[in-house]
C-alpha cells in the first residue's frame, strides 16, 4: 500500500474543511434558532430602562453561546470524520484523490479507533501543526495521529498503479529527450 504525503494531506485537509465549515454553520444556525425559540430571557439580560426596545446580551448567554458552539464544532467535526472513516474509509476530500484510511492490515477502522485518531488529530493542531509536518520526516510519511493509532492513508491500489506507470512514461520521456 502506498502512502501519502504531507502536501496531499493539505489538499483533503483543504477539500474536507470546506464541506465540514458549511456542516458547522448549519448546525450552529440550527442551534441559535431552539435558543432563539426559548425567548431573550434565556440568554439575554432584560431591556436597558433607557431604550426598551435593545436587549443586550448578558453574560451568561456569552458564555453559555461560546461553550454550545465549541461543544457543537467539537461533536459535528467528530462525527463528520468518524461517520466517513468507519464507512468505507473514506471522507469526501479522500475520495475526490482516491484515498483510504485503512489499518495495517487494510481493514477500515471502528468507531473507537475513530475516535482515538480524531484526539490525536487534535493534539496534532494544538501542537502547531507539528503533527502534520512530522510526515514530511518520518520515513513512512506518517502523522502523530497516524502512529499513535496504527492507521495510514494510502491511495488505492488502482490509483497507485496509474501513478506509477505515468511516472515511469515521464521518466521515459525525460530520458528520452536527453538521449539515454
């Protein structure tokens, strides 16, 4: 099996973020559209005396609008990922490059072993994306998340085939335009 590297990563990164973003944005609006339902006494303080028609937004609803929100980022970003590698092993940005999360022995993983690579994953950004740009000096072109749960994306097996024989015919044409 044929592994990816880190530029490659960029792209599904680039690919998935953009439909995971459009998924967030739902949900939240979702979201804000129950605790617009519950009325302005749940998250906001009463009218100021001085303009009755301003409702400002109390403390509480800053805080408890911030901590929904992450929790909502945190569960839809988990199940988005989780949902596509446990189900045919593949988020949408994979699949646009025809790519895998496979174990090493090329089964897709479970929903506990999602959730471990999605943790790690995390601990991947937190650390400033040194996570990421390991695999660009680990031998195997592996990330943190992919060594600390023992899975690797890789292309498929077609895919990687017609990458090498367009490589090798680039190869031959180079060769050829120099007269080897």
């Amino acid at each position: 099996m044929q592994t990816i590297g880190f530029f490659k990563r960029l792209l599904v990164m680039t690919y998935d973020g953009l439909l995971l973003t459009s998924v967030v944005f739902f949900t939240s609006a979702v979201l804000m559209g129950f605790f617009t339902l519950l009325g302005p006494d749940a998250f906001f303080a009463a009218p100021d005396p001085a303009n009755p028609n301003l409702i400002e937004r109390s403390e509480l609803g800053r805080l408890v609008g911030g901590i929904l929100v992450t929790i909502n980022i945190f569960c839809v970003s988990f199940f988005f990922y989780g949902w596509f590698w446990t189900h045919g092993g593949q988020t949408l940005g994979m699949k646009a490059w025809k790519l895998y999360l496979v174990k090493p022995d090329g089964k897709f993983i479970d929903w506990n072993t999602a959730f471990k690579r999605y943790l790690a994953a995390l601990l991947s950004w937190a650390c400033l994306g040194l996570g990421y740009t390991w695999s660009l000096l680990d031998g195997r072109k592996r990330t943190w998340h992919d060594i600390l749960t023992n899975t690797m994306i890789v292309k498929s097996a077609e895919q990687a085939a017609k990458d090498r024989a367009s490589n090798l015919k680039r190869h031959q044409a180079k060769n050829k335009a120099k007269g080897k």
